[in-house]
C-alpha cells in the first residue's frame, strides 16, 4: 500500500502543479526535493512490500513510511487546495471571501512560512527513512506492466464452476435426505449442525440444500439468517421477521417482534438456516429462548440449519440424537478439477511445469476451495514459471494448524496483487463481516480515497474503479455478486477469513465497530485513519459518539453504515463538530440518515473532502460554506424531501462526479451554470424551472445546459417539460451524444386540458443515444411519437409509455420494432388502436418480449404475433378484443411456451374465457382474474361433450401455483379443471358473491397452502367454523383467511367476526346441485354484450366532447354507474 500512496503523492507532485505551488510561496526547489526522494524510495517498494511478510524489520520499515507519505499528501492537498481557493477569490462567492481572507498579504506570509516548516519536517523523516532503506538492500523494481493490464481482465468462470461449489454432492444428499425425513417423537423441531473451519464452503452447501427444489413444497417457509459476530435475539428476531415479510422492520420490543413473528410462523412448517454461528455474549441462553419460542409457533417437521466452525455450538445447538455433519475438504481429484479450470483458464507457456508446480500448490489447500480458488485466481495472471515457484516456495514455510495456514494462503495470494489493487482490498474491511457491499458506493469511495490510478481524464476514474473491482471479483476476493437487469453487478458479499486477512493487513489503520463500542484501548489513535460504525441492532435513539473518538485526529473516512433501517434518531449536532473540527483531512464523509436539520456550517473546515453523503436528512437548504469543498467528487442528497434549493455556487465545485438527487420532492430547480460540471457523470434529475423559481430571486438552470454533460451515465430523469417554451433549448441538450447514459425518463405533468402542439416538436429534439436500454414516457400530449423511436432504440430492452392521451399508433414505418425489448409496459393510453397504422404487419413485432404489461388502453385491439419467449403478460381495464388478439398471437399448444404468470383484469363485456386460451398454460404458474363483472365461467366454451373433454383435457394447468379470482359476482362455481391443477398452493376469492359453496373435488389439491376468501358473503358463512358445511373441504388447508379473519389449524379464530343474522344463513344454504342446474341460465346473450360494449363507447366519446380529461367519467357517465349498481345491489337483495 506503501507504493500505491508513493505513486499518488508523484502525481500531485506533477511539474505544473509543482511550479504553480512554487509560485505562491517560493517553495518550488523544496517540492522538487521532495519529488526526488520520494520516486528514490519508490523504485525499492515493491521489493520492500513482497519481504515485509517474511521480515519485520521492513515491514516496521514501511510502517513508518506510510505514516510520512500520508502528511505528505496531506501537506501537497493543502497547497493545491489553497491554491484553486486563491483563483476562486474575486468571482463574488461571499462565503470562499471569508475563507480567502486568509490569503491577504500578512496571512499569506504567515502561511507560506507554516508550509516551509512542514515540508521541511516531512522532506527530514523521508531523508531518514530513505537512510534507513539502504540497509536492506533492497532491490530496484518496475512496476510489472503485465500485473497491470491483468487488472483490465475479466475472467468468466462462475458458469464453468458452479460458484464456490465443487464435490459436495454427497453432503448435500445427506442432508436433503435428513430434512426430509420424519420429525422425532420427542422432538417438534430437528435442528442440523453443519460444522468445518472457514473456508470449506459451509455456506455455500447450505445454499445449495436451501435452494434444492424437492424442499419447496416440503417447507411453508424458508428463512435465511446470516448471524455473523452477533448473536443477539432482538436481532436474529427481527431478521426472521424481514425474511418472511421482505420489508424492513423498525426497531421495536421484543416481545412486540415475537408476537408479529408469530402471527406469519404460527403453526407452518419452516426451514430456517443459521449461516456462521459464533459463541459470543450469552449465545446459550438467546438460543434456548428461541428454541423455545420456535417450539410454541412452528408446526411439526420444522428444521433448523447450523453453519459454524465451532465444536461447541455445533453440540450445544444439534437435536437429540442428531450428530453435527463435520465436513470435510475436498478430494485431491476436486481440488484440481476446481484449480486448473481457475489458473488454466488462459493458456500458459511450459505447461508441465506448471502443472507440476500448480499441483504443489493445490495439495498445500488441503481441499479448502476458498483457498483454492483465491490462490488459483492470483496465479492465473502469472506467466512467469518464477512466480509460481515463489508461491510454492512461500506457501512451504507456512506453519501452525491448517486455519492459520489456509490465512497464509490468503495473505500470499494478496502478496501477489498488483500494487493498485491492494489498498482497494484492505479498504474493505471497513464494511461488517457477511455484509453486503454496494459496488457503487465502494467504488465511489476508492475514488475519494485516491487509490484509483488512471492516465486517462478524471472523468474515467470511475470506470477503472469498476475494472479494478471486476478484477478482485475475478480472483475471488469477493463472492454472492448480484447484478442488476443491465447484467452489472452491484452488491457483494466479502467472505469472513479475507475480511480477516484484510483487516489484519490493515492493522490499526482501519476500525470497523459496532454503534455501541467505546473504543477504549483499541488502537494506537494516532495512525488510526479510516472508521466505520455499524447501527445495525442498535437501539433508535440519538446516537452519542465514544469519548475516545475525540482523540482521533488524522481520520481520512467517517463511515456510518445501516443508519437508515437499524439505527438512530440523529446524530448530535456537537458530535458532528467535534468531527469536523478534530479531522480536518477527512476524505469521506457520510452522514446517512443522521436526521440533521442543518449541516454545520463548520463543514468548510473539511477542505480535502472528496465524497460527502446527505442522504435521508430533514434539512431544507445546504450551507454555503459546501461550495468552498472544491475537491469534492460524490454529493448525494437523495430522499432530502425538505430540500428546496442548492446553493449558487455548487457550480463551482468543477471536479464533481456525482450529484445525486432522487426523490429530493421540495427541489424545484437547479442553479444556472451546471452546465459547466463538465465532468458530471451522474446526475439523476433534471427539472425544468417554474416561473415561481425566479420569483424567490434564483435565476435556475435551463435544459440547454444540458449540452456539455456528455459523460452522463447511468440514469437521467427529466421533469416539467410542459414548462419548456423553446424548443431549440432541448435541441441543445443534445441527448444524442449522452452514449453512457443506460435509463432516461421524461415527464410532463399532468393533468393538462388543452393540447400541447409542443410537445411533439420537444420529444422529436429529446432523440437520446442508441446504447440507451431503458426509457420511460410519461404525460406526453402528442398524437404521434418521433421517427428516432423507430432508428434509435435498437438496444432499447425496457420501455414505458404512460398517461399519454392522445397517442394512436406507437409508430408507422414497417420492419421489425424494437429488437431487443424485453419489457413493454403501455398505461392509460385511451386512443392508442394499434403498434402501427399500417395493416402489413411484421409476424414477429418484439422478437425478445418476456413481459408484457397493458392497463386503461380501451380502443386498442389489435396484439400482433409474440414470440414463445413471454413468460408474463398483464392485461388490465382493456377491449375484449384485446384478449382475443393476444390469444390468437400466442404460438400453438403443440409449441413450447413459457408463459408463467397471467393476469386478465377489468375486461369489459367478457362473459367467457376465450377459446383457445387455456391450452396455451402448459408452463403457467400463476394465473389473476378480476374486475370482469358479466364473466359467468372459468371454463373453455365447448359446442359438443366430446369437444369439451378435449378443451379440459389440455387446459389442466399442471405448473399452477397461484390462482386468484376477484370482482367476478356472476360466477356460480370454480372451474372443474382446476382440480387437476396438484401444484396450487395459494388460492384467493374476493369478492365473488355468486359463489355459493366450495366444490367437492377441493381436497384432492394436497399441496393447496393458503386459501383466502374475502367479501363473498355467501361462502364465509360455510367457513364460519369447523361445524360449518364447507369445513370438511378445507380442513387440510394450512392458513384460511376470510374477511380478514385468520383460522387457525384447530379450527378457531384469531379474530372473531360478529356471527350473521338467522334469515342471512337461511338464504346462503344453496345447495350444489341448485348451483348446476342455475349456471346455464345465467348466460347473457351476445347482442346484449355488444349493446354494452356500443353504450360504452358512446359514454367515452361524450367523456372528450365534454373537454373533460381522459380517464375522467362524465357526469352522465356517473350516474350510469350509479343506475347499474343500484339494479345490481336490488336484484341480489330482493331476488336471491
């Protein structure tokens, strides 16, 4: 890390800054001093880096270097920054005055003199320290160009090798075949150790059997609980309850957390895997108290898996009878099988020798594939036959038990990182154990940090940080990446030995703590320079930060980590003085969630500060003093609700990267002059100014600033383009040239009740970049859409039209549409008719479409021709014509479909399921039905008996999981092939007055979990209780739930509902054979529906002669409704 802080402090050391410092305060002859000793001491460090494991002279060595280099940078930061203030002081900023009085003629003097006497100081200890080298006879080493363009590659294994597991077939059975077996008579609940030193790949054994699909329908519930260093009830309590319910939970008492984590465990059969398990605080007694509280709530057959390294809790937490499975490492068979296709994967030179020496290497594992893996992976850049026989040589000398030498391993394969990489690693161990890593974030504060090297312009930095991520990535310092839909991978997880070996690197330089610790007699203070504070678990109360913490003064990062979900009520106004004002050379700071009302003004002390998060703070406006932060590369402000206005001059902040402003509601513009951030990578939001914004005396940003912003990536979101009056302006902001940008959203607001001739001309000059993958069209008041929809979306895979009243047809040229979509989600669009006005339609209009999503579009009818690739289609409040489109354009029964959810809603005038759909949903897994008020069957139309049995025979839905029906009043029965349906585990019925009993065949669906029947008046009273008719027909069904009672399995109520009147039971007892000879009766007849369907458009076309706006019923409209309801509700009171 010595030689990566060298190489920052050459840089700044560059002639032109070094002459421009020098003729300011006369120093230029010490700077260049200064610069040859340090390239002097640089030319020997990484022959010094590689011994100082072996040596602890030279590592003492380096040790007292890195603390000089750092007052170093500190010392050059102070002059650059000085430097650029002096530049900045005449342009009228009234807060850099008052800082720039410091630079009158007596203060400059007084300043230059302090400067002389520190690098003076500096310049005698590097004299020292390069003395003090000589005596090791260090070598002279270049970097080694093939270790840095290793960095730039990106080795694609995870296919090959399933991630992080090889050879565990056996175990896994074992295991699987443990779960699945009977419970024993004494116990309700089996619990399952699974026991082996770090690295052996516990976890990822645990995630294959968790994720084994002959466990899904075995288990009600699954939950995964990563519990780490802390083994606190509150908290293992808390996460169940997020696992179950996929939300955050706020911190609350714990008998409060049981009691809402029964509510969702009560009586279900669960597997809960308990993922590194360690013996701290009171681990007996929070144990026995959850295993008692799981024994009151979970059904019989629950499982409980534990992964840990310790016999102790292994025995203590393992059932009766039940043995820990000790896992073993792997064959030696394995262990190559997992190495070669790791270090082999490009092809070498001398083959055998490597083999031979890889071989060497690989027993030396002893069949741990976290080490085979990390080790193969720092080998496979290496070319040089030496390297390898280095490792081998190395790993030979290491000693104890096989965990200490398993670290050895680990910390060889970091000795062997190209010098860039490894203060970026030891970096992490700021984050908690078994946390997930944002690789956003992280790169973000590499950068602030300085430890991303780049010869390219600054406005590339963060595309080598991601490189130098992808390349730890690649040689398995991390694991568990998650992408995101764009396949960029943007969280992980640091696996806790390389968390070790990264933090014992660290030494006292980095301290990661929990919001509760005192660091009393932690480290030496006075090298500590990188903090954390972990919130997670922590009470919500103010935050007060640890008396020693006062004694720190040389932090370069502040990093509070889940304050948003786990932590405080604010941190203390004079705790963040205290920082501001002790640390002075902070290059990250995060106040996340702090709750500040105000940022101290004190904040300008923080002159070298590079990335500065506000993030879910209350304050309405920034101080002043920020825009003096001229080093500044990350503000984030995101979910600052109360936030109005950013100051004038954060224009002036030039070396900003990021602004990010999500969901800052309050902002009703930016400041003239953004346009000249020129290095802008990301800026989230772009809003165009209301004439009020210039009524506050603010004279805001216009769209055409827009013009020189060309490296912004990621997503951009453009707001209130009805304010726009010239359309040159948006010509100007060339979105065209934004090639980095992924996401663009462009909204006008709505409502709007003239037309917006505008509009068209503004959308025509928004043409955006075609690498562009996501779009969203909101509020848009033209007729047509641009011809650049057509030319320039050819990558596009997510697009989004919504509240666009006037749009017809999406486009009008031929040829095949948007190529690469996979994602079309077209919302309240009432005059769309069709993808195109022509009537040559292509067979395939989306070739790559897997969802497919349309609400409120009622004139369109015509759905043309999807591949057999869609997986999920909704079609809400549209024609029935609609549905009859889209099942004509789905491929044969006889092809392969891979349709696996259906939603069919608010379809007008549908009386019956279209022929031919069922056949269709071999693959289906859930199928929704709602809101179609006259459909009457859920059956296939058939004309004769033997067509029928044919149409129930192909629509058995053999996938079904999920089956929910709403809003449906004229249908009398469910339909017959859903008994064939054996997978069903969650049936919903609300609001299904016609429906008067359940049918005989419902026990036959064994797998059916959860049944919830609400607002169908007729059915709740034959589930009123176990003497209840329809009781027997659901007896095997887990949880019943209905109108919003919950039955338990015995058969009584949480909540009791008041019982129903005499003459109201009477009425609901129908018998099952009235039911069928009824159903017939109850069809309509089909030139009924067409009058509906006539009467309903003649309602909308008097809805826009109004003026009123689309959407918006018409007084007529109304009382129609009304008349319809009131015949409705009459005829089911008085008639029957």
């Amino acid at each position: 890390m010595a030689f990566a802080a060298a190489e920052a402090i050459l840089k700044k050391l560059a002639p032109l800054a070094a002459e421009q410092a020098g003729l300011l305060w006369s120093l230029k002859s010490d700077f260049l001093k200064l610069k040859s000793t340090v390239s002097s001491i640089r030319a020997v460090l990484l022959d010094a880096e590689k011994r100082s494991g072996e040596n602890n002279q030279v590592q003492d060595w380096l040790d007292k270097l890195k603390q000089v280099l750092y007052d170093a940078d500190d010392l050059l930061d102070d002059f650059s920054t000085e430097a650029l203030l002096k530049l900045r002081r005449n342009d009228g900023n009234r807060c850099l005055n008052e800082v720039c009085l410091f630079f009158t003629r007596s203060n400059q003097l007084v300043s230059g003199l302090l400067m002389a006497h520190r690098l003076k100081a500096i310049r005698i200890k590097l004299d020292e320290i390069d003395e003090n080298r000589r005596k090791f006879n260090l070598e002279t080493r270049l970097r080694d160009p093939a270790a840095a363009a290793a960095i730039k590659r990106e080795r694609q294994t995870d296919s090959f090798v399933p991630y992080g597991f090889v050879g565990r077939e056996e175990d896994s059975k074992k295991i699987i075949a443990m779960l699945l077996s009977s419970t024993n008579d004494e116990q309700k609940i089996e619990v399952i150790p699974i026991l082996g030193m770090g690295g052996l790949g516990k976890t990822a054994l645990a995630q294959c059997i968790y994720n084994d699909e002959t466990l899904s329908t075995c288990f009600q519930l699954k939950i995964w609980i990563c519990v780490s260093d802390n083994f606190d009830q509150v908290l293992l309590v808390r996460k169940m309850l997020e696992s179950i319910t996929r939300r955050k939970v706020e911190d609350l008492d714990l008998d409060i957390l049981k009691g809402e984590l029964k509510k969702e465990m009560d009586n279900k059969r669960f597997l809960l895997v308990l993922d590194d398990v360690w013996n701290h605080g009171d681990y007996k007694g929070n144990w026995d108290s959850l295993m008692s509280f799981w024994l009151q709530v979970g059904a019989v057959g629950s499982k409980v898996i534990v992964t840990t390294r310790l016999g102790d809790i292994a025995n203590h937490f393992a059932t009766k009878g039940i043995k820990p499975h000790n896992l073993k490492g792997l064959s030696e068979e394995e262990s190559w099988f997992l190495f070669e296709h790791i270090a082999f994967e490009g092809e070498v030179e001398g083959g055998e020798s490597f083999v031979e020496i890889g071989k060497v290497i690989m027993r030396r594992c002893v069949g741990v594939p976290l080490a085979i893996r990390v080790i193969a992976g720092a080998l496979s850049s290496k070319s040089n036959i030496v390297d390898w026989e280095v490792v081998r040589d190395k790993q030979a000398l290491l000693d104890g038990d096989d965990e200490r030498r398993i670290l050895g391993t680990l910390r060889l394969s970091y000795d062997n990182l190209p010098s860039e990489l490894k203060p970026c690693f030891v970096y992490c161990s700021l984050f908690p154990k078994d946390s997930n890593i944002e690789v956003k974030l992280l790169v973000q504060i590499w950068m602030g940090q300085g430890f991303i090297n780049s010869n390219q312009s600054s406005s590339a930095l963060f595309e080598v940080g991601v490189e130098y991520f992808k390349s730890l990535l690649s040689r398995f310092f991390f694991q568990e990446p998650e992408s995101d839909r764009w396949g960029n991978v943007y969280q992980c997880k640091m696996h806790d030995l390389i968390h070790d070996v990264a933090l014992e690197i660290a030494s006292d330089e980095i301290m990661p703590l929990k919001a509760s610790d005192s660091m009393e007699g932690s480290v030496s203070f006075d090298r500590l320079r990188h903090i954390s504070f972990d919130f997670e678990g922590k009470s919500r109360e103010a935050w007060k930060a640890p008396q020693a913490l006062a004694n720190v003064t040389k932090l370069r990062t502040f990093l509070p980590i889940n304050t948003r979900f786990y932590g405080i009520d604010g941190i203390e106004e004079h705790n963040c003085e205290m920082i501001f004002s002790n640390n002075t050379r902070l290059r990250v700071l995060s106040l996340h969630g702090a709750k500040l009302e105000s940022v101290p003004r004190s904040i300008h002390n923080l002159t070298h500060l590079r990335y500065l998060n506000l993030a879910h703070n209350p304050m309405e406006v920034l101080p002043g003093e920020i825009t003096i932060l001229v080093n500044l590369k990350v503000l984030i402000l995101d979910f600052c609700d109360n936030l109005k206005q950013l100051p004038r001059d954060i224009v002036k902040l030039t070396d900003l990267e990021f602004l990010s402003l999500v969901q800052c509601s309050s902002l009703k513009g930016l400041p003239l002059g953004i346009g000249g951030l020129a290095r802008l990578r990301e800026l989230s939001i772009f809003i165009v100014p209301a004439a009020s914004y210039y009524s506050h005396g603010a004279v805001p940003a216009r769209i055409s600033e827009l013009e020189h912003l060309d490296n912004l990536s990621g997503k951009l979101k453009i707001i209130n383009l009805e304010l726009v009056k010239d359309e040159a302006e948006v010509k100007a902001a060339s979105l065209f040239r934004k090639q980095h940008l992924q996401a663009l959203t462009l909204k006008w607001s709505l409502p709007r009740r003239v037309f917006a001739g505008r509009d068209v001309g503004v959308l025509k000059a928004l043409e955006p970049h075609n690498n562009l993958k996501e779009l969203e069209l909101v509020g848009y008041g033209g007729r047509s859409l641009p011809s650049w929809f057509s030319t320039s979306l050819q990558n596009l895979v997510h697009l989004e039209l919504c509240n666009i009243g006037r749009l017809k047809y999406l486009e009008d040229d031929a040829g095949q549409f948007l190529p690469r979509l996979k994602y079309l989600c077209i919302r309240n669009c009432p005059r769309l008719v069709s993808w195109r006005s022509t009537t040559e339609i292509e067979m395939s209009q989306f070739p790559s479409l897997s969802h497919l999503e349309i609400e409120k579009c009622p004139k369109l009818v015509r759905l043309h021709h999807f591949s057999a690739d869609i997986e999920r289609v909704e079609l809400r409040y549209v024609d029935r014509k609609l549905l009859d489109q889209f099942v004509a354009s789905l491929p044969p029964p006889s092809s392969p479909s891979r349709l696996q959810e259906l939603t069919i809603e608010g379809i007008r005038g549908l009386r019956i399921l279209p022929q031919g759909l069922l056949p269709h949903l071999a693959s289906l897994e859930v199928l929704r039905i709602g809101d179609c008020w006259n459909l009457t069957n859920l059956s296939p139309p058939a004309t004769s008996q033997q067509q029928h049995l044919t149409s129930l025979q192909f629509s058995v839905l053999p996938n079904l999981r999920r089956f929910d029906i709403w809003g449906l009043p004229g249908m009398k029965r469910l339909p017959e092939w859903l008994q064939h349906s054996s997978n069903l585990q969650t049936l919903w019925i609300l609001s299904c007055d016609g429906l008067k009993c359940l049918p005989k065949w419902l026990p036959k669906l064994t797998a059916l979990d959860i049944l919830c029947v609400d607002d169908c008046h007729f059915l709740s009273a034959r589930l009123k209780s176990r003497t209840a008719e329809d009781w027997p027909k659901v007896a095997h069904i887990r949880k019943i739930e209905f109108n919003y009672t919950t039955v338990q399995a015995d058969g009584n109520y949480v909540r009791v509902e008041e019982p129903a009147g005499e003459n109201q039971l009477q009425e609901q007892e129908a018998s099952e054979e009235e039911e069928e000879e009824e159903e017939e009766e109850d069809h309509a007849s089909e030139g009924e529906e067409e009058e509906d369907d006539d009467h309903e458009g003649e309602l909308e076309e008097e809805a826009e002669a109004e003026g009123l706006p689309l959407g918006i019923p018409s007084p007529r409209m109304w009382s129609d409704c009304i008349a319809r309801l009131t015949c409705n509700l009459f005829q089911r009171c008085f008639l029957g």
